[in-house]
C-alpha cells in the first residue's frame, strides 16, 4: 500500500546559503507553524559550507552560472557536508526547539533522479523526477522534512562516486513543490525580493516581466535561479514567493499573509 498523501496544504521552504546559519528566526518559525498544524518542507543549500571545506582540504573548487563543477573528490566533500553536517545541524536545532524533524537528500528513497547535461560540469545533475512519496509519509507522520540537495542518477550510470550527484537547491525547491502540489513555493534570501532598476521592491511580477528583468540584467547572480525555479513550479504550486529571510519571524508572517516580498505568478 502506498503511503496515504498529506491531509492538508503543504509549504515549500527553501533556505539558501546566504541566510544559512545567520541567526534568523527560520528554524524556530517552522516549529510554530508546526505546532499550528501547517505542514512544512525544508530545502536548504550549504554552498558557503562546502567552499569553507575545501579551502580547509586545500582542494580548488570553481563554479560556472552559479553551479559548483564538481569532480569524483569534490563530490565527496559535497554528500558529506549538505547530506552530513548542515543537514542534521538542522534537524538538530529543529529537535532543538520542539520540532519533530527528519533528515534526508534526494538520494533516499529515490526521491529526486537528475540526469548530467553538461559533462563539463562533473558530477551535476538537472532535476528529471521526483517521488514526492518519502515526502508525503514524513508530512502524515507529523515530521518536518529537511532536504539536503542531492540526487540519484537517472539513467543509473555508475560514475567514480556510484550513482550520486549534486544539484541546484533551488532546482530541487521547485520540483518537491511542483510535485507535491504545494499551497506555496518561498525562498528565503538575504534582501527583500525582487528589486527594480531603481533598487524598489516589485512586490508582484509575471513570467513575461520575470524574463524581461533576467535579459535587461536587473535580475542577476543568485537571484536569476530563484526566479526561474519559481516560474518553473508555477502552475502547479499555487503561489511562489522571494521574501527577506532575516526579517524576524518572516515564515509566521509569510503564513499569515502580512509578509512584504515578491510574488510570481504565471
């Protein structure tokens, strides 16, 4: 029998590095809003982590549009740190706080498969599936899970590693949400959404206007894979946000719908 599917709304929340361990209120808000019945994913990134590391290993690391190139040895240092270190730091301060959480990357239960489209960049996958099935028994079970970005290799290929390789975290936001059917798609970051060329929050854009910002250059760096990751999930998740994630308390405001941001829709 397959495991019975979430009984209500589900939120997709993705912590990038850049709010990473910065003291905000993002662990302790999931803990509320557990407690307040609203069932909550947790997609976090841990690129900040695994370059301190590899500086540490004295092991050159080098990224091309945002993604780390991730060779045999960088790999191994990718699963150990997103899959080991930050992933159970934050189920641990999750526990900490009074939550019930659960650790897992996209590797278990063959929960997400992501197939290599450029060689060139090693060990990276793109997003090909997901089985939101582990996520649905964790969510009936009352836990929160906690996602480290991470795949198993589609087309089961073993390479020097198996079958393991490293994904965009934004990617692999949009894809749990998209697959779950999720109320919300939020990702934190570290300012208050979208900005203009005149450096104003747009509080409401649309794909057409999304696109135009990335081609106009408006839009760049890390926030060009959030917005499209967003327009990627949509329409199959209900709403998709960019909001500040050091705002105090921004995922209990989120929830409530007093939360400023960036909206996108289709």
């Amino acid at each position: 029998m397959e495991p019975a599917g979430p009984p209500q709304e589900v939120m997709v929340v993705k912590l990038g590095g850049s709010t990473l361990g910065s003291h905000d209120t993002t662990l302790s808000d999931l803990v509320t809003l557990q407690r307040r019945g609203i069932l909550c994913v947790l997609v976090h990134g841990g690129a900040n982590v695994v370059t301190k590391w590899l500086e540490r290993l004295r092991m050159k690391t080098s990224f091309v549009k945002g993604l780390r190139v991730t060779d045999a040895e960088t790999l191994e240092v990718v699963v150990a740190i997103l899959a080991g270190l930050v992933n159970k730091q934050l189920v641990a301060a999750i526990e900490g706080q009074g939550g019930k959480a659960v650790g897992v990357c996209g590797i278990d239960g063959g929960l997400i498969e992501a197939e290599v489209k450029n060689a060139d960049m090693g060990y990276v996958g793109e997003v090909s599936k997901v089985n939101p099935a582990p996520l649905q028994a964790m969510l009936g079970a009352g836990y929160v899970p906690v996602v480290a970005p991470l795949s198993i290799e589609a087309s089961r290929v073993p390479g020097e590693n198996g079958f393991i390789l490293n994904v965009n975290g934004d990617t692999v936001a949009a894809g749990l949400a998209a697959a779950l059917g999720a109320s919300k798609l939020i990702f934190l970051t570290d300012v208050a959404g979208i900005l203009d060329g005149s450096g104003e929050l747009v509080t409401h854009i649309t794909r057409q206007e999304a696109h135009d910002l990335i081609v106009s250059g408006v839009a760049s760096g890390g926030m060009i894979p959030k917005i499209e990751a967003c327009l990627s999930a949509l329409p199959s998740v209900s709403v998709a946000r960019i909001i500040d994630g050091k705002a105090p308390h921004a995922l209990i405001r989120e929830a409530e719908g007093v939360m400023e941001g960036t909206t996108i829709s289709a």
